[in-house]
C-alpha cells in the first residue's frame, strides 16, 4: 500500500514538473517568435515623465510615431523610456526622450505594453500611443510593420477605430 501510494504521489510530481516546462516553453517560444509580449511586469514605473498614473478615457484615435532612437529591440526601446526621468535633462536637441506611450515596438517585432490603457499617455492626451524603434535606414523593418499591423488591427477592432482616426507621425 505504501509502495502504490509513492509511486502515485512521484508519477504526478513528474507530470506536474512537465506540465510546468511545456508551459515555459510555449511562452519563450511566442517571445522569440515576435508575439506581443503583454505583460504588467513590464510597465513603466510611475515616475512623471514617461508614466504620470493619470486615469482617463481614451478618444479612439491612434498615434504610431518613430523613436528617435535606432535599431532598439522593443526592451531596449521599453528600458530607455523607464529611464527617461533621468535621460531627459541630460539630452539635448532631438535625443531628448518621448513623453509616453502605451506600446513600444521594436526592430525585432516584439510589442510590449508600456502603459495600460486605462491610463493617458503623457503628453498625448487621450490617443493610444504606439511607438517604435527605425531601421538605419529610419523606416520599419518587416517584423515591425507585421507587428504594428497586427497591433493596430487588434485596436481598430476592440475600440472601433476607424482608419481616419489613426495619426502616423
């Protein structure tokens, strides 16, 4: 009885240890595959400048607008806007760091939700703010624009946006 009992209770920490790594898996998966990547954890913090926590409705009209830096992976472009409260006064001319935005996406295709939206984007009113890293070239690579497609797609379809109300910059 006790054999039968310990071997019940190691088959289901096998199966449970299994069930826990197709899990990770599918999930790095879906990273490295370019899907969004929509996690809390990877909201800006609230620190004024890039995040203010102000609550409020948003319009339905899109902004899509180009970083002014180049060749980010959506990280990088995420991790430069959480330090931007300290790279702002350090910037001169045109580096100085956007306001906001509640997407960032990257030259690697990757989206990441910034900011949820629930909340304004600072400087920007009550627009959904999609921003996203140039080529060398200052266009979007091909996993960009798939991505932006997608994303504006997903948007236009859960708020009815219509294609006049999405503003490229």
């Amino acid at each position: 009885m006790k054999k039968r009992l310990a071997v019940i209770i190691a088959t289901f920490l096998v199966l449970a240890c299994l069930t826990f790594i197709v899990i990770f898996l599918i999930g790095e998966l879906k990273k490295s595959a370019g899907l969004s990547v929509k996690d809390d954890s990877l909201y800006l913090s609230v620190n004024g400048v890039t995040r203010t926590g102000e609550k409020g409705p948003l319009t339905g009209i899109i902004l899509v607008k180009k970083s002014e830096q180049t060749g980010l992976s959506a990280l990088e472009l995420r991790n430069r806007y959480e330090r931007a409260d300290l790279l702002n006064p350090l910037s001169k001319g045109s580096d100085i760091i956007e306001t906001g935005a509640h997407y960032a996406i990257g030259t690697d295709g990757v989206c990441i939700m910034m900011i949820p939206l629930e909340e304004r984007a600072p400087g920007e009113g009550d627009k959904i703010v999609i921003v996203y890293s140039p080529d060398e070239n200052g266009g979007l690579t091909d996993k960009e624009k798939k991505t932006l497609d997608e994303l504006i797609g997903e948007l236009c379809d859960e708020y009815s946006i219509g294609e006049e109300n999405i503003i490229r910059k």
